[in-house]
C-alpha cells in the first residue's frame, strides 16, 4: 500500500466532487462514505502474466478504497483513471542481467 499525499488527497477530493453520483450505501442505506487513507494494489494471480510482472492492462492496478463508515461497504476507484498517479514504475530487471557494454561496466 502507498500513502496518499497531501496532491493526491486533493486530486481525489477534486474527483469525487466532479464524478461522484452514488446515492445511499446499497447495503445499511446510509450516507457515510469516505476514503481510506492509501492506495491499495490489486495484482492478478492467475496466468503467465500475472503477479507483480503482469503489464497493462492486466494490472497491476491501484486503487483507493471508498467506504462506508456505517457497515463497510466498499468501492474502488482506479488511482490512475481519477487523476491520482502515474502508471507504477517498471522495476529494474535483476543484477545479473543487465549488459554493460565493454568499459561502462561499474
């Protein structure tokens, strides 16, 4: 999970005013809904591209979790398509494999 920043609050804020148009909590009919505080990962588990090294658009993906402070209820909004970040960054292939041409290496 990530933190949100004080951007990311802001940005999220800015779309849940725009966008925002659910009525009641389907489930205990109330009214009480509220982010959480981070952004959350969810990574597909199934098929050779799957886990941490599945690429768009099977993920993985980053969403912030809305909830219902009354019974839990909860929703989640795609960080990247609400404006809040970037798509995550490709993590550097391991040590061993990366080519040094002959005299860069370190």
């Amino acid at each position: 999970m990530l933190n949100m920043d004080a951007l990311q609050n802001k940005r999220l804020a800015e779309w849940i005013r725009t966008k925002w148009k659910h009525g009641p909590c389907p489930v205990c009919q109330e009214n009480n809904f509220g982010p959480g505080a981070d952004i959350a990962f969810l990574i597909p588990v199934q098929g050779s591209d799957s886990g941490m090294q599945a690429t768009p658009p099977r993920g993985p993906y980053l969403f912030v979790p809305i909830l219902c402070g009354n019974c839990g209820y909860s929703m989640l909004i795609n960080a990247n398509l609400a404006g809040l970040m970037g798509p995550p960054p490709i993590p550097p292939p391991p040590e061993g494999n990366i080519y040094y041409p002959p005299g860069t290496e370190p």
